[in-house]
C-alpha cells in the first residue's frame, strides 16, 4: 500500500471518530441568525465553489445586504418565502466539519407562530445560540426562546450579542445585556452560558477574533464550538434498552435488536426484561461488523441472553439495580402541534420509545405563557401553546423524567383520525407508585367468582397475557 493511500486512510479514521455538536440558533426577526451560521460557513472555507457562486448570483438578485455585498442568509433561507420577506419560516440543517468536531447547525424561526418549528430543531440539540440585538438587548422573544430552550433539556447556551458594529463596539451596553440575560437563564436554571459580542455581517468574533473588541477576552465562536464539552450531557449512569424486534434467524440465535437509549452494558452483565421482571445475563452484544465486549448509547446492538426469557417489541431491558418508572399515569410538560385544538374527550395514540398506547388527557394543570412565562388556567391547548397535563395510558411505560434522560423521558401525542402530531410531551415525574418491585397485585379468590377448578388452566393463560400488557393479578387456587 502507497504512502498516499495510508495517508487517506489515516484521515478517513480520523474524521470518522470526530465527535458530532448538534446545535440551533434563536431569537427574534432580524437579529440575524442565518447571516451568523452563513458568516461561520464562509469564512470557516466550508463552502464549495459552486455554493459560493451560486451566494454572489443570489445576493445580487435577492440579497438584503446592499449593493456589492454578499447576503450570507440566503445560504441558509431557501424557500422562496423566506427570500422575498427576508424571514426564515422553516427550520434550515446545514452540516459541515472542522479539523476538530462535526457539526449539524439547525436555524430556527424567530416568529412566535413557529414555536413547534423550533421545538423540532431544538428536539436533539446539545447546544442553542440565541441571539440579540444589540441595540434592542433581551425582549420578550429572547425570554421565549431560553424558557423554550430549558424545557428541551438543551444544557448549554451561547448568548450571541449580534450587530455590535452598529454601536461602534460600545462594552457598556454588552455588559448590561449580558447581565440582565444570565439573570434570567439562572431563573430557568441553565447554568452553562457563554456569552459573545458579534458582527455577524462582518465577521467579527464568528471565526476570528475581532481587533475592534480589544475588551473582549474570551475565544472567538468558532473556537468555542470545537471545544465546548459535550461527552457529559448524554446519560452513561441509567442503562435502558427498549427493544425494538426479536432476530430469530435459527433455531440456535434469538437476540432482541434495538437502540441503546441510555447507559452502557457488557457482556456477563445481569439484566431484567420488564415488565416480566425476569432476570438473565447478558451472553454477547452482537452488531453487523462483530461482537462486542461492551456498547453504550446511543449504539444499535443485538442482545442475547443465557436464559430464554420471552421478551418482546415494547419491552425494555434494564439492570435490576437501576429500574425506571413503571406505571400509567403520569405529569408532563406539553407542546401543542396540530392546528386543530385539543379535544379532551378524544384519546390520542402515545409513541414512546418502541411502545404505542392509546392515552388521555386527564387534568391541564397550568398553560404557561411563553412570553410572560405567567400560568394560567385552560381546559384546552392551541397550536404552538404550552402547558402541564396530567396523563393517562392504556399500556404501562416504562419512564424516567426528562430532565434526568432525554430518550426515555420524552413522547409525543398522535391523532388517531388524522395521523397528525399533535403534541410533544417531556416526563416531569410519575403520578403513582412505581417502583416495580413495590407494587402490591391484587388477589383474586376464582372460587368465589364462581370458577370451578377445571377452567382454572385456562383463566390463568388470560392472566398471563393481561400480565404481557401490564396488568399483573394474582390467581388464588
């Protein structure tokens, strides 16, 4: 083998074991998030020559930066909508990598009646950039987009204090905002923010750092968004592995495939299969390319068991020492999706996981004002509103809070009718006892129901499939 294809194959490792930053950019109309990510695309030399030429005719022909200058926004603003208002209206993806970290950079609209466009982009984000203007500071869309930021769980914030050209640079009014934003964040309880003065349109803080904030001393954006650490925010601790389908290829294999949504797990390993609370080890972890000594999230692996232990899609497979919440009843924090509003006597369909029950709406406790953050009282939800409920499912879950693991606290509500999403949902805690190893079955005497003891094989095969569906009872002979 040539010295040149050792070299290239060097880099291809290389680059293939960069680790992925997922991030979203927010805040009001104008305050110029697609020209920031356009900026961090162009003067990173992520662009090819085709993309760039391609910049220059559009920015002649619908640019909004003035005559002879590119309009970077249009790189990420590509609906026709979007480009004759000068709004971003969809969520944009635009993936691109450094030498140091790959990233996927997800621009969202700053329009409050694109709220669930926003939810949708920030669903698996590590990261937000909210940006303000300089020259209006924190408004009621920057409170808006940072409480809708700390319900996604997203743990870091870089508040972008964009346009600082236009008041020559002034560090004065940068501190005051900056002030009165980690204020907030502190309320909403995100504590890891990062704060930048910028010039998007020319570039200062984006890629480089700016000789026009000498006051400045932190590193430019890019920079920060190589090396923000983000091996932490995923949970290693609670090992869940809700499992997808049961591989049966021959009589001598049966594995149960799946995503792992939390944790790691290793061969030898003791595990439990709930909600039959059976206990096995675990034999190998098999994928395409060949066993494995151990997998972690978010992997897609085949389990395989030195017991038989009949385990099916929906189920999940955990350590006995660390059990999720089982149970059906359940507070959550809601955003509606659908055009149409709630209706309460409607059941909807819950996906969770590998798991879909049909669920009810039982109480609204509160629908928060996202641009207040005030609680009020509701009896029903519109699209793009927010709120805590109360809910009930027909199936038992197995759950852990939002806050706590994204993967398996999270869900959303699907109209049986229509098919449309009509909600998300974020697990704030069970409403019942859940620990399964405390739940006290009810006993049923069948010679008081009038059961006479030859039909007793048979009642009991139906307990065993209401058990399958999480309904335990014990049978009294």
């Amino acid at each position: 083998m040539s010295e040149q294809n050792i070299d290239i194959k060097a880099f291809l490792d290389a680059d293939e074991k960069k680790d992925l930053l997922r991030l979203l950019t927010a805040g009001s109309v104008d305050d110029g998030k697609s020209t920031l990510i356009g900026r961090l695309l162009f003067d990173s030399k992520k662009l090819y020559e085709d993309q760039l030429s391609a910049l220059e005719k559009d920015s002649k022909r619908v640019g909004n930066a003035g005559a002879g200058e590119i309009d970077y926004a249009l790189l990420l603003d590509g609906l026709k909508a979007e480009r004759e208002e000068g709004i971003t209206i969809d969520v944009a993806y635009r993936y691109f990598s450094t030498n140091a970290r790959k990233f996927i950079i997800a621009d969202t609209p700053g329009h409050e009646q694109y709220t669930r466009n926003m939810i949708t982009g920030g669903s698996t984000a590590n990261l937000a950039i909210i940006l303000v203007d300089c020259r209006t500071g924190v408004i009621t869309q920057t409170r808006r987009h940072t409480f809708l930021v700390s319900l996604l769980g997203i743990k870091h914030i870089v508040l972008a204090v964009n346009k600082m050209d236009l008041i020559d640079f002034d560090k004065e009014t940068y501190d005051k905002i900056t002030q009165e934003y980690l204020e907030l964040a502190h309320k909403l309880g995100v504590e890891d923010v990062t704060c930048f003065p910028l010039s998007a349109r020319d570039g200062d803080n984006v890629v480089e750092k700016s000789s026009r904030t000498p006051w400045y001393e932190g590193p430019a954006l890019l920079d920060f968004l190589e090396n923000v650490p983000i091996h932490r925010d995923r949970n290693m601790a609670d090992f869940r592995f809700p499992v997808q389908y049961v591989l049966r290829p021959n009589l001598d294999f049966r594995g149960f495939c799946g995503k792992i949504a939390s944790g790691v797990i290793r061969k030898g390993d003791e595990i439990v299969a709930l909600p039959s609370m059976k206990k096995s080890h675990v034999k190998s972890i098999v994928t395409y390319e060949g066993e494995l000594e151990e997998a972690f999230c978010p992997q897609c692996v085949t389990i395989t068991l030195e017991d038989e232990i009949d385990i099916s899609r929906g189920e999940m497979i955990v350590r006995p020492d660390n059990v999720p919440n089982v149970g059906r009843h359940f507070e959550t924090m809601l955003v509606w999706m659908d055009e149409e509003p709630l209706d309460r006597n409607k059941q909807f369909f819950l996906k969770h996981n590998t798991n879909t029950t049909r669920a009810t709406l039982d109480k609204i406790d509160y629908k928060v004002d996202v641009n207040t953050l005030e609680k009020s009282e509701t009896d029903t939800f519109k699209l793009n509103e927010i709120g805590r409920v109360q809910i009930t499912t027909a199936k038992t879950l197995f759950f852990d809070a939002y806050k706590d693991n994204k993967a398996t606290g999270a869900f959303i509500l699907i109209d049986p009718i229509t098919n449309n999403t009509s909600a998300v949902g974020m697990i704030v805690q069970p409403l019942e006892e859940n620990d399964i190893n405390q739940i006290q079955l009810p006993t049923v005497d069948l010679t008081k129901l009038g059961i006479s003891a030859e039909h007793y094989e048979a009642v009991e095969k139906v307990v065993k499939d209401l058990a399958r569906q999480g309904l335990e009872i014990v049978v009294v002979k």
